[in-house]
C-alpha cells in the first residue's frame, strides 16, 4: 500500500466540512465518538468500505457498525423490534450497538455486514460525531480506528500512531469519555444476546427489558464474528489478576496498590474505562515486554474491561 498524506482536521464547521467532502469521495476519515475513534468510510460505497478493511489489515469476514445521526436513519436501514425499541430509547445516543434484521436494497454495501442479513447500528453520543453525520447526511460505517488486532484509539494521536499514512484525515476532538467500545446487543432474537461488553453495563440492559439478557460463556469463542481471541493487544505479553509484579514485570494497579501505572487509585471503574486504553498505549511506548494487570471487579464497566484485557492476554495468532 502506499502512503498517503493524512490531515489533522479540526472539530469545527470547516474542518467537519473538509471531512464530509473526503467520505463524499470515497475517502477514509477517523473521528471521535464517546467510546473510541472511529475509522469512518461512506457505507453506501463498496470501493471506500473496502478500504477500511485494507487501511486497517482487517480479516474480511469481519462485519462493521454503521453509525448514523437518529432513530429514523435506523429505521430507514433496519427493522426495529420491540425490545429493541426500548433499548433505543433508553440508550441512544450512546455507548450501545443493536445487531438488527437489515431491510433490503437500502444500499448499504454488501462488505459492510460481510454477506450477513443483519446489520450492527449505533447513534454516537459526541459532538463531532454528530457533527460529522449532520454534514455529511449519510451512513458511517465504522470500526475502531486501530491496526487489525493492536489496542483501540482514544485520541488522535493513538490514530496517528497506528494509520498515518494509510488514511485521508482525522477529526481531532480530544480524548473519548467513555473510553471502551459500545456494548453490542443481537435483538434478531426473543431475548436479546449481548455479544460484546463495553460502555453500557448488562445490568443497566436488564433493567430496561425486564428480562437478564443473554451473555457468551467464555469470551474465547466468539460470537460476534469479530470477536477474535486475541485483540486490543498491546506489543508486552498480559498477566492478568496480578497481586504484585515480578522483577522483570510492569505492574498495571487498580485502587490501592503501589503500581507506577493505576488505571484507578480510587477502584472507579467509570474511570479505568476511560484510561485503559491510553494507559496500554502508554505502555507501549515506554517498551514494556511483560506488563501485570490487577484483579478488576467484574461488575458494571469491570465486564467491558476485563473483557479487553482477557483478549489483551490471550495467545497470539
Ligand atoms: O464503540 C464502538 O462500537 C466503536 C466506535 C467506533 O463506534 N466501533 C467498534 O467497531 O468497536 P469494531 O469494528 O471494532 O467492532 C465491531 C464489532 C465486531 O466485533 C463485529 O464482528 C461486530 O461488531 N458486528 C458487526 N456487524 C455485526 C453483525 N451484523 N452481527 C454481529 N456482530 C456484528
Ligand atoms: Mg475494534
């Protein structure tokens, strides 16, 4: 592939301008949503789909989440189910993605749902997220904006890290606020499946529908199509629930421990959501080759982050 020259765009009218022209064109843009960066492309044009998939070094069995602006773009591409009805009207804007039956000849390309009949949907809660979908009045299709495998993007600069050179431009609009990916809820069936933790907890889905949701088992088979084992990898090999590091070790704490990296001092998991992916960059940056993680709660946000740093650990391919 040959390098390209990637701009940094700024969050504000003329800077979402130039992105929406660049997607217009059949160009790649990465932008900020409140979970991580996205590596948006038109999803409606198979050529610029196809080119996420090769910018990114992403296996193409792989199916995308197409981002669009409110519930009646969603309506538009998918049929709305009950339960999903309720979840979108709790949810959204917001950290949630719902896998739904895909309506046809809508024109959303085949590459984006990898030949799948259903298609993953989310409404961005961030401002320039938002803004980018205003001017550009048309569907997202987004994945992290990271190499196929490597840790997500929480800012700009984790973009420009991992794909300069490969994509047109990036949306710098700070540092994401939620900081791990939206939870992925199949509302195809009669009770829907979460197939990936992230920024919505299964407590709060189980709240709204009345009803537990379905969970995966154990987060090595995937379910998504996705949901390789080994992902959100920093180069360092993961030991996970580490009371103490060894001498050859980096310790990565959580709360009251005497660690050089904390994803919370305090035990909040709002926050270790927010700072795990900036703290794994960090950590790649300083050359850690052996890093040990704290024993994270496995409630709320804890399910998302360990979710992450269980795939974090796994073998390598
Ligand atoms: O927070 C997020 O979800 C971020 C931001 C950019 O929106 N996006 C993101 O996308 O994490 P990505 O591509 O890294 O993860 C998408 C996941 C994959 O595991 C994929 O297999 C799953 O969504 N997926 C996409 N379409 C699907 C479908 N039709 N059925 C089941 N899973 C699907
Ligand atoms: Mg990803």
């Amino acid at each position: 592939m040959t390098s390209i020259q990637t701009a940094i765009l700024t969050p504000d009218t003329d800077g979402l301008r130039i992105a929406a022209d660049v997607l217009r064109r059949g160009g790649l843009v990465a932008f900020p949503t409140e979970t991580v960066y996205g590596l948006g492309a038109d999803a409606r044009d198979d050529a610029a789909v196809a080119s996420i998939y090769a910018a990114k070094g992403r296996p193409s069995f792989n199916p995308l989440i197409v981002h669009v602006r409110d519930i009646d773009a969603v309506s538009h591409y998918c049929e709305m189910t009950k339960q999903a009805q309720k979840l979108a009207s709790a949810f959204w804007p917001g950290p949630l993605t719902l896998v739904l039956p895909l309506k046809e000849d809508v024109g959303i390309s085949k590459l984006v749902t990898a030949g799948l009949k259903t298609l993953a949907v989310r409404i961005p809660d961030h401002s320039v997220g938002q803004g980018l979908l205003a001017a550009f009045e048309g569907p997202i299709a987004a994945p992290s904006a990271n190499p196929s495998g490597r840790i997500s993007p929480t800012t700009a600069a984790h973009v420009v890290a991992g794909l300069s050179g490969k994509i047109d431009a990036i949306v710098d609009g700070g540092a994401c606020g939620v900081g791990v990916e939206s939870t992925i809820v199949d509302c195809t069936q009669s009770v829907p499946t979460i197939l990936r933790a992230g920024g919505i907890p299964a407590e709060a889905l189980a709240a709204c529908v009345g009803e537990t949701l379905v969970e995966p088992v154990d987060p090595a088979v995937p379910m998504s199509p996705g949901q390789l084992a080994s992902h959100y990898a920093p180069k360092g090999t993961v030991r996970l629930n580490a009371r103490y590091a060894e001498a050859h070790e980096t310790w990565l704490g959580f709360g009251d421990v005497d660690a050089p990296f904390n994803l919370s001092p305090s035990a909040d998991l709002t926050e270790a959501a927010a700072k795990l992916f900036e703290i794994l960059h960090q950590l790649d940056a300083i050359g850690a080759a052996h890093i040990a993680v704290s024993p994270i709660p496995n409630h709320g946000l804890g399910r998302a982050i360990n979710d992450r740093l269980k795939r974090a650990a796994a073998p390598r391919p």
